[in-house]
C-alpha cells in the first residue's frame, strides 16, 4: 500500500510542480518551488510519502542548476549569483521555518 501511496504522492507532486512554472515564469517559478518544497519538506519530513513522493517530485534542483547555468552563459552573471545564493538562504529559512510550523503545529 505504501507504494501506492508514495506513486500518487509523486504525481500529485509533479503535476503540482507542473502548475507553479504555468503560472510563474522562469528562474523564479523554480526559486518558488524549490522555497515551498524546503518548506514543506520541513514540514513533512516525519511524514516518508508525502516528504519522499511529494516533495521529491515537486523540488526541482536540477532545473535550478540549468536556469542558473543558462543566466550565467547568457552574461546575466548577477541574475545567476542572486539566484544561487537567495535559493540557499532562503530555502534554508523555509525548511527552518516548515520545522518550526511541524514542532509547534
């Protein structure tokens, strides 16, 4: 039954992900995901489907090393270090703070 479980969980997760980049564009549609995914993986992380099968599905960090290779080679060097370092800095306040919504939730 896991399995099952864990399958809807990713395409609930991909399909999720899938509607983020419809409705914002590129790099940021990716910093929003991979935000809300630290976040939630904060959150979820006790929870093995939903923080392996939804959240795993739904980040997107291969899509942020390419976009911020392709703003680099496209000389929007600036665009590419924002990108890099407000992901980390962010992304770690969002999983910090899904830890804090879970421990006192």
């Amino acid at each position: 039954m896991s399995w099952v479980a864990m399958m809807l969980a990713g395409g609930v997760g991909a399909v999720s992900r899938y509607l983020v980049s419809l409705v914002v564009t590129k790099p940021f549609g990716t910093l929003i995901v991979n935000l809300t995914g630290a976040f939630a993986l904060g959150a979820l992380s006790e929870n093995f489907v939903l923080g392996t099968g939804f959240v795993g599905a739904y980040t997107t960090f291969s899509t942020w090393m390419l976009e911020t290779h392709d703003l680099a080679r496209e000389g929007h060097r600036a665009a590419a270090l924002a990108n890099v370092l407000g992901s980390l800095v962010l992304g770690l306040a969002a999983a910090r703070l899904g830890i804090e919504v879970r421990a006192h939730g």
